[in-house]
C-alpha cells in the first residue's frame, strides 16, 4: 500500500439536518467550484459481532458511490487521523453544539 491509500481523513458536513462524520482516503477541492469532493469512503467491518446502527445507515446510504461532492459551507471540519472511528450521524438543532451555516434565500437569512 503506498503512502497515499494509508492516509485517512474524518470528515464532517451538515446534511438533511444532521451532522455526518464520515471517514475518507481522499479529499479534495472539487473542479465543482464551491464543493469539497470526498472519495474512497471508508466503514468498519460488516462481520464483526457489533455493529453500529449510525455507521450501518450511513454504509448503506454510500453504498454505491464513488465520490461526493459536499458544499463548501456544509462542511464542518477536515481531519487528518491515524486510525478510523466510528461514522456516526448526529442531530443538529437546539441542544445541540453544532450550528448549521445561515443561509440565504429571497431577501431573508434562513438556517437549514
């Protein structure tokens, strides 16, 4: 394996009103202006005896894809990391320490 397949990244973005933590082996500018392009999705073993509902839903929803393209604002935090967690999904909103980005549509400033 070279060094550039090893290299493994967690990535967080708001979507549909939830925080995705997900694990990659790319990420990148996309060529998309505004998106970040995330590549090489990476998930735990479907073998092992526990399995994670959150990170089952998130394998199941990235079954078939080959690259995501996630809108710059969406994006949360890029972290470069040794060893791969659980991918999770976490609920944004009240309560919550994750604040989606204002976005602004027709003249008003909205939150997602």
């Amino acid at each position: 394996m070279s060094a550039k397949s090893k290299t493994l990244y967690r990535v967080a973005f708001i979507n549909k009103g939830q925080l995705y933590e997900v694990y990659a082996r790319s990420v990148a500018s996309s060529e998309l202006y505004g998106f970040v392009e995330i590549e090489e999705l990476v998930f735990g073993e479907r073998t092992s005896l526990v399995i994670d509902p959150s990170e089952e839903k998130l394998a199941a929803e990235f079954e078939n894809v080959k690259r995501s393209f996630v809108p710059m604002h969406a994006v949360v935090r890029i972290d470069e990391v040794d060893k791969r967690g659980t991918a999770k999904l976490t609920p944004v909103g009240e309560g919550s320490n994750v604040t989606p980005f204002p976005m602004y549509t027709q003249g008003k400033s909205e939150t997602p």
